[in-house]
C-alpha cells in the first residue's frame, strides 16, 4: 500500500475536535461561537483552544459584532481553509479507494 | 491511520455537515397536522357560511396562525426529544427562507381585512396570491429540506396561477361565485395538498426506516 496520502494528511484539520468544527463550518457560511460549541457539546475551552488553533492556521476567520446589544462572535472558514479542508477530504477518499483496490 | 479510521472519518464529516446544513426534523407531522387544519377550517368555513370579505379574509388568516403555532410547537417538541437546540443553524435558515413571502401574504390579507371597501371579486384572488407566496416560500426552504418540499413548493405557485383560470371570477359570466366556495378551495389546495405531502412522506419514511 502506497503511504504517501497518510503521510500528507493536515495535522491540523486531523485532530477529532478540529475536524468536527472544519466540517460543520464547511456547509454553512458562517456560524456563531454557541452554536458551533452546542452542536458539538464541547466545553468552552475545548472549543475556544480548537478554533484559536484553526484561526492561527489562517483556516477560519473571526467576525466579532454586537446583535440586541450582547456581543456575538461568528466563524467562517477562509478561502485556504476551504481548500485544506477539501484536500484532507480528498485524500481520505484516496485511501479508502487504494484499500479497496487493493482488496478486489 | 488505517482505512477503516479514513472511511469513519468519511462518515463523520458527511454527518457534521449534513447537521449544519440540512433540516433534519420530520415534517410529516407538520404536514399532516397542517393539512387537517386545512380541511377542518375549510369545512368549517363553509358550514358557517363565512362569505363577508372579513369573515374570509379574518378566518383564513387566523387559521394560518394556528397553522404557524402548531407546526412551531411539533418541531419544537421533536427538537427536545432529540436533545438538540430548536433553532439551530438549519431551523434558522428554513425560517428565513420561509419568512418574507409569508410576510408579504400577511399584508396582502390585511390590507384587504383592514382597508375596508374591498368587493368581493377582488377577495376571491386572494386564494390565488395566498397559494403562490405559500409555494414560494416553501420553495425557497426546500433548498434545505431534502423531502421534495421543492416539489411541492412548484404545484402550490401552479395551482395558484391555475386558479383564476379555474373559476370564473366574472368576466365571463358577470357573476362572481360566492366566497363560501372559496372556503372549499382553500381547503383543498391548503388540506389536501399538505395531508396528501404528509402522508408521502409518512410513507417514504416507513419504507426507509424498514430498509
């Protein structure tokens, strides 16, 4: 087996809780910090420490506003977070797809 | 990382972003239950002989009302049941797509019901733009429900526009058919239509589940 798609996977998008965030916020245009933490059920830090991680990688970017006069914080990924997110994709697919090549 | 641990993460991702981006609550329910209000209100509309401009217009509006509270309290219900949060990402954007045809449908009614000096003739469109707005809106939410609602959004705008061809409004006759009947269409169109979606999907959704 071939083990260079292992060896290009992004050790950043990889980590479960990442992942989870990359994937919800790659079908939406944006989300709120609440939403994102309660659809996932992380904690505040977890989820916080993720997405500062994700924010440094230059994969989502940070919109914060004031909405009925409480402060609201919303996430979106970036143009480079897109394309990570969809080269990580496309690669787990190429190892699913050489396994089973490799087993017919 | 093997490929089993490649094909789970596959499966997660799918899932995650279907969560953020589909409508996942079950609309027979809502389908169902709006359509027997329909009918309900239809037969109940033309029992009582509500043929004044504001008895219609007043009814009918009140009736979308409940419609509107009902399906709220059952998505809401099932929202709970599932332990997840009613207005979720999706919810929101069902509603928002929802939202400005509904708002322009509630004017249209209220400037009929409150403008005063509207014929009867005039009244008996009102069914007509009702239907078209209604299949727009949902039309709209449909691009995030994946249950044919898109569908169903295109025969309310047909049968909407089909309408004023349907019943002679006059022009032929000179003879306006009274507003009672009018409680028939709206019942058939805003009852049959929702029940028959409902009990489509309740099917569909058997069928899936025994799968």
């Amino acid at each position: 087996m071939n083990p260079e798609p292992f060896l290009q996977l992004d050790r950043t998008i990889h980590e479960k809780g990442r992942l989870a965030i990359m994937s919800l916020l790659a079908a939406s245009p944006s989300l709120l910090y609440t939403e994102l933490r309660d659809t996932l059920r992380m904690t505040d830090g977890n989820a916080t420490a993720h997405l500062r991680t994700l924010h440094e990688a230059g994969y989502v970017a940070v919109t914060k506003s004031l909405e009925g006069g409480r402060s609201a914080t919303t996430y979106s990924l970036t143009e480079t977070g897109r394309t990570a997110f969809a080269g990580y994709v496309s690669l787990l697919e190429q190892i699913v797809a050489q396994t089973r090549r490799s087993d017919a | 990382m093997d490929d089993a641990l490649a094909a789970e993460n596959l499966r997660v991702i799918r899932t995650l972003m279907e969560r953020s981006a589909v409508y996942r609550r079950a609309l027979a329910p809502v389908s169902l239950a709006t359509g027997g209000l329909g009918l309900a209100s239809g037969a109940v509309g033309w029992f009582l002989g509500l043929d004044t401009v504001a008895g219609f217009v007043g009814f009918w509006m009140a009736a979308a009302v409940i419609a509107s509270g009902m399906s709220l309290a059952i998505v809401r219900r099932q929202a709970l049941g599932d332990r997840e949060a009613f207005w979720s990402p999706p919810t929101r954007r069902v509603a928002e797509a929802l939202l400005p045809p509904l708002l322009v449908g509630l004017v249209c009614g209220s400037a009929v019901l409150l403008g005063g000096g509207a014929t009867q003739g005039l009244v008996w469109w009102l069914p007509a733009v009702w239907m078209v707005l209604y299949g727009c809106a949902i039309h709209a939410a449909g691009f995030f429900v994946p249950r044919g609602m898109r569908r169903l959004g295109w025969i309310f705008v047909g049968t909407g526009c089909a309408l004023p061809l349907l019943v002679d409004l006059g022009p032929f006759t000179g003879k306006i058919p009274p507003l009672s009947e009018a409680h028939l269409i709206m019942a058939a169109a805003f009852g049959g239509l929702h029940m028959a979606y409902g009990i489509y999907l309740s099917i569909t959704e058997q069928r899936k589940s025994a799968a």
